[in-house]
C-alpha cells in the first residue's frame, strides 16, 4: 500500500526503518474516484498526498476577475 511513497522517500533521504515506520504510523491511506473532490472551495489544505495511480485536476478561480479559471492536470511521477 505504501511502497511508492516508501520508495520516493528513500530516494531522497537516508532513513531507518523503524524511522520510517513511526513516520508512517501517523499516515492514512485514501481512495478516491474518479469525479471525487479532494478538497472544496473555500477549506485549507492540511495534508500532503501522492498519487499511484491515475491523475489529479486542479481547478483555481479568480475571484477578482469574472469567468477566469484556470485548470492544470497534474501526472503522477
């Protein structure tokens, strides 16, 4: 389950195992589906997430200008 997130931070730092499994104690593995929403306008963002599967859409609103958005995919590594 979280041997792409274990992988990726090995890569970039040196870490024992049992470092690395204290850090993911406090780790909570999610599913979404397709269409679901991860967060919600207007809702602060208190997590970091990776991706092993599939791609994410961000979609930002420009309050200050009527009919502005902006809409970037971003691809997992």
């Amino acid at each position: 389950m979280y041997s792409m997130v274990i992988n990726y931070i090995r890569q970039r730092i040196e870490i024992s195992d049992e470092e690395l499994e204290e850090g993911l104690r406090y780790s909570v593995f999610k599913k979404y589906t397709k269409g679901k929403y991860i967060i919600r306008i207007g809702e602060y963002c208190r997590f970091i997430g990776f991706i092993n599967k599939g791609l994410m859409v961000t979609t930002t609103i420009d309050i200050h200008q009527p009919f502005s958005t902006s809409k970037k995919a971003i691809f997992p590594f």
